[in-house]
C-alpha cells in the first residue's frame, strides 16, 4: 500500500502550483503588455517620420519636381532603410521609389482606405509593420506610406520568453522552499500535539497536551484533545475503582461459597452423584477466586496502590525457590526443566522477592501449559556489567506474529488453540506490570510450533 503524502508535501506541491500558475498568467500578461509596447512605439516612430516627410514635402512645394524628388530620396534613404512611399490617390508612385528595396515592397492599396492604415505585412519571410494616411498637399490628395521591420520587437519578445522559461526552476524550487517551511512551522503545534497524544497512555491520562494562546484552529484542537482525555481519565477511572470494588466483595461470597461446598461434600449423606456436583462448585470456585485476586492486583497496579520496596536481591536465589514449586509440575506434566544458573558473577538487582517469584512463576506456568507433553522447559541466568537476563524457553507450540505484539493485553487469547488451555488471560499483563515496577524489560520471542522465549532484562544493582 502506498503511504500516503505528509499534509506539508501535499501543501508545499499546491503552494509550488498556485505559484507556477500564477507565474505563467503574470508572464503571458506581460508578454502581451511588452508587445502592445513594442508596437505602440512602433507605431510612434513611424508616425514621427510620416510627419517629418509631410513637413520636407510642405517646405519643398515650390521647388521644381527634380529637387523635390531629390529631397525625397534623401530623406527615404536616411530614415528607416529608404522604406518610405508617396502615392497619388490612383494608386501610382506620385514620386519615383527611393530605393530598390521600396520598389519591390508589398505596400498596400490606400485607394478605397479613406482613414488611416496600420497594420503588418509579410515580406521576405519577415514581418513589417506599414503606417499610411492620407496628405493634402496643393489641391491634391496624396498617401503617405512608412514601413518598418519587427525583428526587433521579435527579438525583445524572445529574449522576455527564454528569461521568463529561465526562471520558472529557480523560482519553482525558491517557492517550494518556502512553502514548505511555512508549511512546517504552521504544522508544527500539530507535530507537538501528535508527539504528546502518542505518549498518552491509559497509565498516564492525566496529562494534558500543550495549548498555546494563538485563537486559532490549532489552540481549538488542543482544548478539545484535553476535553476528550478528560472524559477519558473520568471513564477509565470509574472502570477501574468498579473492577476493584468488585473484586474485593466478590471475594467473601465465593470464598463462603467454596467453604459450603467443601463441608458438604463430606457429609457421610451426600451420594455420588451431590459429591460430584460440589467438587466442580469447589474447583470453579478456586478458579474464580484466582482471577479475582488477578483483577484485584491488577486493579491496585493501575490506581498506583501496589508499589513495594525494592530490595538488594540475588536473582539466583529467586530462581532456585521458583523452580523448586516448578519441578513436581514439570514431572507431573511429563517435561523436563533445565536450569542454567551459570552466570560468572554475582548477580544483584532491586526488586522484591515475592513478585519477581510470582514473575518467574507466570512465565514457567504458561510454559508448562502450552508445551504439548512431553516437551522442554529451559530457564536460564546470565549477566553483563550493566544487566542481567532471566530468559525461559519452551518448545510449545509457539504464538502467532500478528498475536505477537497483543501478547500482554489483558483476557487476550491469541488463536483458538491457545484458547483450549485453561487461564484468564491476565498472567502476562501481570508480568509485565511486575517487570515495568522492577525498571525490567519483558522481550518475547516466538514461532508457531517451535516454541517461545521470554527473557527479562534487569538492571544491575549499584555496587
């Protein structure tokens, strides 16, 4: 599955496009303002040269027709490459073409143009820009026609274009940069809420995410985040005084009713089948009073009632008393237990004696449950300058990798052929909750009918 983009890519890619976008609408804009330009002072400089020849021509009226012509071709020669013309109003040269490049010109027709004229022709595979109008002169009408390349304006335009195509990376990866660190520094409050949200846990719902006084959408998060974990720390402190509650009075009522049930089983009246019924009230009984003192111990772990005093231990010495109450059940199951105590030094930490048992216990009697017989249970002692690690390895029949990271949630199973074994499900989130108060690591390892190994790594304790 593709991952997703983060929101500051998906906002630096809109930022970069609005931006190229509106980069290209400001570059055709201008593009169209630089040749309304171009060809407005085109039009002003042959509109200045027209009158400059309406003025030779006014001046020059008296003279004979040779000077006259004469002027005319100096002036045309001097002035735009001889592209100048005058016309009568027949359509004929009202003076002879001042230079080669005039005769051959397309000048177009002003004979049925009564106003004035200005647009672009084509010649020699270039573009022309042609002005004429008409010009009394005497009594007679005449049309004076200029004419003037566009390379140049071409030219311009061109230049404008590959500067302007130039620039889009340079700007493109400037706006990007720039996006993208607006988008980060806007996006970061959401970072700080995300980091103090994930660290939330229902061990610690009584800590409140940062809210900056901003009066935006990101403070109205905040504040809304902090209302939900406040409902959430009512709830699940409501669940756990419930549990706890019920568990402590649970306890009185089922531990009468076993007593009964045992007194009555023994009366010399009650027959076979009355004695069968209360041996199963007596063993249901026993089971039910196992998980309730479990949720009660849980229960106190959570409400932070159950700290104990950690003590200078030796782990050795905890091991050897687990394992004395593991071998009759090791033989009685038809396993064999090994003990690898063999670690080169002293291993001391801090704990206390009575949970790291019940610790060691829960782990070797999950063992003992899911290792079809006859199987093999290892326990194993080892340290280093800064650790030690009690590991217990079975060759059971192993946990699934998706069951794998739930192992330690509370009444979960794993697969129905974990479901099969006796237990409520709680063993292991005692465990952990033991390891956790010990400052330990509890690491499970396991495959699927290969077996599993659980080590717990615990810090040394200070010379």
């Amino acid at each position: 599955m593709r991952r997703p983009w983060s929101i500051s890519l998906r906002l630096t890619l809109w930022f970069g496009g609005i931006f190229f976008f509106g980069w290209m609408l400001f570059g055709v804009a201008m593009w169209l303002n630089l040749r309304s330009t171009l060809v407005s002072e085109r039009y002003g400089t042959l509109v200045r040269r027209e009158h400059r020849l309406e003025t030779l021509l006014t001046t020059t009226e008296n003279e004979s027709d040779a000077r006259r012509q004469s002027d005319f071709a100096e002036f045309a020669r001097a002035t735009g490459n001889g592209l100048c013309e005058i016309f009568s109003a027949g359509g004929q040269r009202a003076y002879p073409s001042p230079t080669p490049a005039a005769q051959d010109f397309p000048w177009p027709t002003m004979s049925s143009v009564r106003g004035q004229i200005f647009r672009q022709v084509t010649w020699s595979g270039q573009a022309y820009w042609v002005l004429g109008h008409p010009f009394v002169l005497g009594k007679e009408t005449l049309y004076v026609m200029a004419a003037a390349p566009e390379s140049g304006n071409e030219l311009v335009l061109a230049r404008f274009v590959t500067g302007l195509l130039a620039s889009i990376p340079v700007l493109l990866l400037v706006s990007s940069a720039g996006g993208y660190f607006l988008s980060r520094r806007a996006l970061l409050p959401v970072d700080r809420i995300t980091s103090s949200a994930r660290s939330t846990s229902i061990s610690n719902l009584s800590e409140r995410l940062p809210v900056v006084k901003t009066g935006d959408e990101l403070q109205r998060l905040a504040e809304t985040c902090n209302e939900m974990l406040e409902r959430l720390e009512s709830s699940v402190r409501r669940i756990k005084q419930f549990t706890a509650d019920a568990s402590h009075d649970l306890r009185g009522p089922i531990a009468f009713i076993r007593t009964v049930a045992e007194v009555a089983s023994r009366h010399p009246g009650a027959d076979a089948d009355s004695r069968h019924a209360l041996s199963d009230i007596v063993d249901e009984s026993a089971k039910a009073s196992l998980l309730l003192e479990d949720l009660l111990t849980l229960a106190r772990a959570d409400s932070g009632q159950a700290e104990v005093a950690l003590a200078r231990l030796d782990l050795r010495q905890v091991i050897e008393e687990s394992c004395e109450m593991a071998f009759p059940l090791a033989a009685e199951k038809n396993h064999t237990l090994s003990v690898d105590l063999s670690a080169d030094r002293d291993v001391n930490v801090l704990g206390d004696s009575a949970s790291l048992r019940r610790l060691l216990w829960i782990l070797l009697d999950n063992a003992f449950k899911y290792t079809p017989s006859p199987g093999r249970i290892d326990i194993s002692l080892s340290a280093s300058d800064c650790e030690a690690v009690v590991s217990v390895s079975d060759t059971g029949i192993g946990i699934s990798e998706t069951d794998l990271p739930r192992v330690f949630d509370r009444f979960y199973r794993g697969d129905p052929s974990r479901g099969q074994v006796e237990g409520s499900g709680l063993g292991l989130s005692i465990a952990k909750w033991i390891a956790d108060m010990h400052h330990a690591q509890l690491v499970v390892a396991s495959a699927e009918n290969r077996g599993t190994t659980v080590a717990i790594r615990f810090p040394l304790a200070a010379k």
